[in-house]
C-alpha cells in the first residue's frame, strides 16, 4: 500500500494542516466535497451554519506502479476523516470525455450510447448529471471502476461533471443580465470555458493550452464564433493566477471588458481563506 503521508496534502484553511489533524464532532451537520482528478484528490469539508468553518485541501495521487482506481482507494482509506457519516456529501470528477444533452434525455443507458458515439475510443464507466438551472444534462466518463468504488463508498452520492458548478453558478449570475459573457477558469495547466447569452448556456468546454498564447487563441476562436461583441460583450476569468494573468493580457488587446471574475460573497461566509479553495468546490457549494 502506497503511503500518503500528511506532509503532501496541502490544507488551504486556518483550521488543519492536513487531514490528521481534521476533528469534525458532528458530522452529520458538515458536509464533505471531493473533486476527484487524475493527478490529485481536492477535499473542501464545511458546516452550513458556521462561519470560517472551511476546511480544504488536496491529497497527492502519485500512482507509482498501482492503477489510478488503487491509487485512489489508498488515499481515502488512509484518511479516515473523508469516511465518516457527513450530512451531505458532493463528487465531483474532472474528465475531458463528456457531452451537454437537452433535457428530455433522462435515461441513462440513452446518455450512455449518445456519450459513446460522440467518444467511441471510451472504456470507462459513465454518468449522467443534471444542470437545472441551464436546463441541460451532461454525461461524461469516469476512469474504469470508480463509478462503483464512489457509490460503495459514499452511500450513492450525487456525482457530477467538473463544469457543472461553474455553468450553474454562472447561470445564476447572467439571470437578469442585458450582455453575453464568457467564463474562463484556469486550473491543473488546463482552462475551463462557459459562454452565456444572457441566462441561455451556449458553451462549456476544457481546453489544455500549451500556453498564454495558445489559451487566448482558444477563447477568442470561440468569441468569435459565437458573434460575440468585442465592444460590448463581456470576460471574466478565474482561478490560477500565474495563468489567468498572461491570458487575460494577452485578451485586453482584442477585447473591452476582461476583467476578474467577482468571488461570490457568500463564500466569505465559508471561510476568510475560501479565495484559495478550488473555485469548482466553492461554487458547487453555493449552487443549491
């Protein structure tokens, strides 16, 4: 067994340095959040009623020899704080193999054949999770085995796609808004993009750029598909600075209004550190 030792998980909170030093007395008040990607397991552990009561943090997934399902299975057994009996609990999976469908599609075995012909190189299992308020589904893939292990293992908890928090958060935001705006989030040297005409959804996708350069190729080849306006449209960017700084630069040439994305005030509420959690967890935990 692979040993996680407590010096590789990164807490981003005032409360822990890592998950053995994590103390939650009644559980099923909390609620954990796990985003699932191949290199790393994020964590975000918090209590709706209690202000600064975040917790989060990532474990390192180094894989050595074992299979990426092994692998994860070691990193949670060995940190027993994300196995105890919480309120509620979210998963989230990052994964580039996915598909928006409309809404109609509600059975998951026709998600599974749409996904697959869209993907026929797919050997995974798959999923199918719902964007109410962008008023589509999304199927998407897990890696082989890790549909059951997560259902086993957290007692049937919703599992979603990496985007759905980001589209749902952002569709509350462009509600009563008069423009179209593009959502860019950089993470895991990888740049996540959503486009709203006003409260419609019109595009979510993950690029992985080789660079600045080639990210802001990537965004401006979709504004200018979707006959965006470089006057008066709009580009909010989030998420890894050393990133988003040289892409949104790079942008301002072209386009009037790139500007940060506004960090949701209600999670300050989570914690005075929420800015350093991953945006994907912190808008999934204000999405309800």
């Amino acid at each position: 067994m692979l040993n996680f030792a407590p010096e590789i998980i990164k807490c981003m909170s005032n409360l822990s340095n890592h998950t053995g030093n994590i103390n939650i007395q009644r559980p099923e008040l909390w609620t954990l959040q796990l985003a699932f990607h191949p290199r790393v397991l994020r964590y975000m552990l918090f209590d709706r009623q209690v202000d600064n009561s975040l917790i989060a943090g990532e474990i390192s997934l180094d894989n050595g020899t074992d299979s990426y399902l092994k692998t994860l299975e070691n990193a949670v057994y060995d940190n027993s704080v994300l196995l105890d009996d919480y309120g509620q609990v979210q998963l989230l999976v990052d994964t580039s193999h996915f598909v928006l469908l409309p809404p109609e599609v509600t059975d998951d075995g026709e998600a599974d054949e749409l996904l697959r012909a869209q993907f026929p190189e797919l050997e995974g299992d798959t999923a199918l999770c719902t964007l109410p308020r962008c008023g589509v589904k999304l199927a998407f893939e897990l890696p082989d085995g890790l549909l059951g292990f997560l259902r086993r293992t957290f007692n049937m908890a919703p599992i979603a796609h990496h985007l759905m928090p980001l589209c749902e958060y952002y569709a509350r935001f462009c509600q009563r808004s008069g423009v179209r705006r593009m959502f860019l989030n950089f993470h895991d040297e990888r740049m996540d993009l959503v486009v709203f005409d006003r409260d419609h959804l019109q595009l979510a996708n993950t690029f992985e750029p080789r660079n600045a350069s080639d990210a802001a190729f990537m965004a401006l080849h979709a504004w200018q598909s979707l006959g965006m306006d470089v006057r008066g449209d709009e580009l909010q960017f989030s998420g890894d600075k050393a990133m988003r700084d040289p892409v949104a630069q790079e942008l301002r040439r072209y386009i009037s209004y790139v500007m940060p994305a506004i960090f949701p005030a209600a999670a300050m509420r989570l914690s005075h550190d929420a800015m350093r959690a991953p945006f994907n967890l912190i808008t999934l935990a204000l999405c309800e």
